[in-house]
C-alpha cells in the first residue's frame, strides 16, 4: 500500500505529464486524438490518486489505519456527483 507522500508524487508527476502532453500538442509532435486518449487515463488515474488520499486522511482523521484505504474503481470515483 502507498503512503501519503507516494501518492502526492504520483499526482505531480501525472500533473507533470499532462504538461508534457499539452506542450507536444501545441508543438505538433503528438496528434489531438492521441493527447485526448492519454490525458483521458490520466485525468482517471488523478481522480483515483486524490481519492485514494481522501480515503486515507479521513480514516487517520477517524482513528482508523489509512493502509486499509483501497484504490476504487474508475467508475466509481469518476461517478462522484457534486
């Protein structure tokens, strides 16, 4: 199981490629469709991360062992309303 500090530099370095991938767009070097695809699985990946630490600094908050936290599904984290 990742710790806090792990999954904080998951989300940089998803952040990161993100970046990466806006800056290839505009430079020509990858096709539109391509960025949408990858930013499409990061933009996921993201959601699961943040939630992933949500999970765990709300059972720390509560007395519980944030190591029990689990990584959900993407349809479930990318099912959240408001």
């Amino acid at each position: 199981m990742a710790d806090d500090l792990h999954i904080q530099h998951r989300i940089t370095s998803l952040i990161d490629e993100e970046h990466r991938l806006r800056e290839a767009l505009q430079h020509g070097s990858i096709s539109a469709e391509d960025e949408r695809a990858r930013l499409g699985t990061i933009e996921v990946e993201l959601d699961q991360c943040w939630d992933l630490l949500r999970q765990r600094r709300a059972k720390r908050e509560f007395g519980a062992n944030p190591d029990e936290a689990q990584v959900r599904d993407p349809k479930t984290v990318e099912g959240y309303l408001g």
